[in-house]
C-alpha cells in the first residue's frame, strides 16, 4: 500500500513538474509581458516609457501557404531568411500600444498610381473572441468562424496609409473606422531599422482585450521583395501578459500545448515523435494535396503549403485541424486561377477546376475537403502534430 502511495504521489509530483516546464518556456519565449502605466501612452517609439517596457523575440516566416500570381516574386521566396523583431507592450485604463522593431535594409516607399513597386509595411491581428473555449483563427486574416481585427501601416508616398479591417480570410478584408486608432512606423537609416507602434483602445466595438493573456500576431512587408498582399513575413499567434487582469489557467494550459517551438533556443521534451509523425503524414495521404520538405508532389494550390508550417502555426490550431477540420474553414484564392479545359459552356468559358477548392458547401454550410483524422490514436496525433512543428524550409517552393 505505501509502495503504491508513493508510486502515485511520484507521479503526480512528475506531472506538475511537467506542467510548470512546459508554461515555464510557453511564458518565456510565446508571451509578451506588456508594461502597465498610469500616464498617457505614447505612440513615439523613442519616448522613455518604451525603454521601460520588456522586449520580446519574435520570428516571422515568409508565408508560402498560398502563393501571388507574379513569377518574379515567388522567385525570391526560396532566398529569403526569416525576420526576427523585438516586440514591447504598454497599457494603462484605456489603451494599449504594441511597438515593434525589424531590421531592413532597403527601405521602399510605394509612389503613387504604381504597380511594380510596392511598400514596406507592418500590421498586427486580434481575434475578435478568444478565451476558454474558443479555438485560435487562422493565423493568416482568420478564417470563416473566426473573424480578426487587423491594423495595418504601409510606407505609401504622399499620405499616411494607416487601415483598421476585419477578416475572415483571404479576400475578405473589410474596412472599418479607424478612430481612437494612432499608428506611427519611422525608419532608422543608421541602424537600419523599422519601428512601429500601434495603439488602440483596451475594448471597442470588435474586440475586448481586458484579460490576463491576449493573442496577437504580427505580419510585415518588404516592398524590396515584391512583397505585397499574401506575400510577407508572419507569426504564428502569439499572447500578451495584461498583469491587472486575471490570468485563465485553463486558457494557458490550452494555448500552452504542444510547445516547445522550434525557434525556441532552449529544447525541452517534445509531445510526441516527428519521425513517427513523418510516416503518418505520407501513410495518411496528407502529400497528396499538401506540399512540405520533400513532399513536392502535390499540385500548387490544391491545397495550403505547409513548409514552414512549424513556425507559423501553434501546436493546438495544428491538433485541432487534424481532428476537426471544419471548425476552421480557410477561404479560397480566387477560384478562377484554375479551369477545366473540358465542356465549355455555352458562351464557351472553361468550368472552374473543382480540385482546388479548399472547402464544399453541403446545406449551405461549409465543410473542408480534410477528413478528421479520428482513426488516429492519441499518440499518433501528437506524433504528426510534432512532425509538424518540425517544418520550417522554404527553399522548395515554387
């Protein structure tokens, strides 16, 4: 009976160290502690206060998900390197400002009436729901049951191109007003260097962010690149840490799960084991729409690229793709890339090729083309979800 206790007791003690590690590096390295102040929040990003403010890592991924119609363009994807910036926040009673900071060396100004020359620019996302409960959006401007809030900035010749939108995805951004919204991006020629700075009010009529852990993401633009649209560096969904609120516990262990990351430069154990998970993802079909590593077989666009999937999407959105694809419906590109060139119809246009669209509409719902991969024992989706996270090589896309 002792022996038994003791075993149990082991156990549970095992568990909670578990636990703490792994919230350990998920506040560590996922989590920006914001600043809390009293005073008015200043949008210029020299202004003491942001001195104060701790810096946070953060990386950002060329996104190859989908790709631009613009040869010249995706020619430059392959050569890219990731960008890292260092992000701060700040808040008080009524606002938050978020500041962000990257290296580039060829600042781009987009003049005015062109198309082949594009800004440098930079935007964060809120979802418009989160908490308990609530599954993470897409992190590409969200997806159909989760609408974001995006705020954006573009270096755009001869005015301030400053946007507030919510999305649900590809093509559905959707303006909205931009008051009591202040952003400001400066460049530094010395360093080379981006800095911008977001502020926005604690609660409007789209998002509620009085809570102890808030996801954000961010995006930037690199007009040099032919980056524009689709085309740019993001995150995957990071938090920030509001102390004056309380902190969910049940929302860290869900948003906590799966870590570490891959650009985490300190490994703990994984949840599972990518070998595994490498032959489950050619066991289980997923090569035949997707392209990834050396799974390049997959006709362009059937389905999303997941060769950087690792550093673009948390461990829980990629587990809960895999066993519930339709609660998170990615919108189409623009279904007319690709036809049949069989059995025009009577004004003789080509059908559009059914075989890249992303979703069907069954009662006018929408269910993704993915089966849930329910077979799948526990293990094994731990397994794939930590292939997954494995997978963060551009250099084969095309």
């Amino acid at each position: 009976m002792k022996k038994t206790l003791k075993a149990a007791v082991i156990g549970v003690t095992a568990f909670f160290v578990s636990a703490n590690a792994t919230t350990d590096g998920f506040f560590k390295y996922e989590v920006i502690d914001a600043l809390q102040i009293n005073e008015e929040i200043s949008t210029n990003p020299n202004n003491p206060l942001w001195e104060k403010a701790k810096s946070t890592e953060v990386t950002l991924y060329p996104q190859v998900s989908v790709r631009l119609n613009d040869k010249k363009a995706n020619e430059l994807i392959p050569k890219k390197e990731a960008v890292k910036a260092q992000v701060k926040a700040i808040y008080n009673d009524k606002n938050i400002a978020v500041y962000i900071k990257w290296k580039d060396n060829t600042p781009s100004v987009q003049p005015p009436f062109t198309t082949n020359q594009f800004a440098d620019g930079v935007s964060i996302e809120f979802p418009n729901k989160f908490g308990k409960g609530i599954t993470l959006p897409y992190v590409g401007m969200g997806d159909e049951n989760h609408p974001v809030t995006v705020y954006l900035q573009k270096n755009v010749a001869g005015r301030d191109y400053q946007k507030v939108f919510v999305s649900k995805g590809f093509g559905s951004l959707t303006e909205v007003d931009t008051k009591n919204v202040d952003i400001v991006m400066t460049y530094d020629e010395k360093n080379k260097e981006w800095t911008a700075v977001f502020k926005r009010p604690l609660t409007d009529e789209y998002t509620d962010l009085k809570a102890g852990l808030v996801p954000i993401a961010f995006a930037v633009w690199d007009g040099n690149q032919y980056e524009r649209d689709g085309n740019k560096s993001l995150s995957r969904w990071k938090f920030i840490r509001l102390n004056k609120f309380e902190l969910d516990k049940d929302y860290v262990e869900y948003v906590s799960w799966g870590v570490p990351y891959v650009d985490w430069p300190e490994k703990g154990e994984d949840i599972g084991d990518p070998e595994n998970g490498k032959k489950l993802f050619q066991q289980n079909g997923c090569a035949a729409c997707h392209r990834a590593a050396e799974f390049q077989t997959a006709p362009l666009g059937m389905a999303p690229d997941l060769s950087d999937i690792g550093g673009i999407a948390n461990a829980i959105y990629l587990k809960e793709s895999i066993i519930n694809p339709n609660d998170v419906i990615i919108r189409n590109l623009n279904i007319n890339r690709h036809y049949m060139k069989t059995n025009p119809d009577r004004f003789k246009a080509y059908p559009n090729n059914s075989m890249y669209e992303w979703y069907i509409k069954t009662d006018g719902k929408k269910q993704s083309k993915m089966p849930a991969f329910t077979h799948l024992q526990e293990q094994d989706i731990n397994d794939l979800v930590a292939y997954l996270k494995t997978l963060v090589d551009w250099k084969n896309f095309k």
